[in-house]
C-alpha cells in the first residue's frame, strides 16, 4: 500500500509539473488567485477539524503545522498576485499642459 501511495505521488507531481510548465504568462494570475481560493477552503476546512474534535495530540499538532503552512501559502499566493497585477498597471506620467 506504501508503494502504491508514494508512485501515485511521484506520478501525479510529474503530471503538475508538465501541465503548470505548459500555462502561458497571462493565464498565471486567474490561476494564482484560483489557488489562492481553493487554499482558503483547504485552511478552513482544517479549522474545522482541528476545532470539531480531532483526538491525539499528534493529529492536533499536524492540523496546525498545515494550518500555518497553508497560511503561509495563501498569504505568499496573494502578494505575488498582487505584485504581477502592479506590472499591468500604468504608471503615473506627468501631465502635459499646453501652451
């Protein structure tokens, strides 16, 4: 069951790689903020559980280290957003005024 989990793993990280190298430059910010939204239903949902009743103390420490790396991932997400919508914008020229 080990084997089968890790090659479905390997495999399914070569297929992300071979699709993401394949986006062109202007579809990355609508995924970008795609990904943003599907990591905040992921943090919600371990907040979920975490506060519903997760039992053990290693499954309570577990949903907070993913919930803090899940943070960590929609936070860095939305500032690179951020930062490649800021290219697109024009910047502020000085007006001419006619003489």
């Amino acid at each position: 069951m080990l084997v089968e989990n890790l090659a479905i793993l390997v495999l399914a990280g070569f297929v992300g790689f071979a699709v993401i190298s394949k986006v062109p430059n202007t579809l990355h910010t609508p995924l970008m903020s795609g990904t943003n939204a599907i990591h905040g239903i992921v943090l919600l949902g371990g907040l979920l559980v975490l506060g519903i009743g997760a039992e053990g103390a290693l499954n309570k420490i577990l949903l907070v280290v993913a919930i803090a790396f899940g943070t960590i991932n929609v936070v860095g997400g939305f500032l690179v957003t951020d930062r490649m919508l800021a290219m697109f914008k024009e910047k502020d020229r000085p007006q001419r005024t006619e003489t």
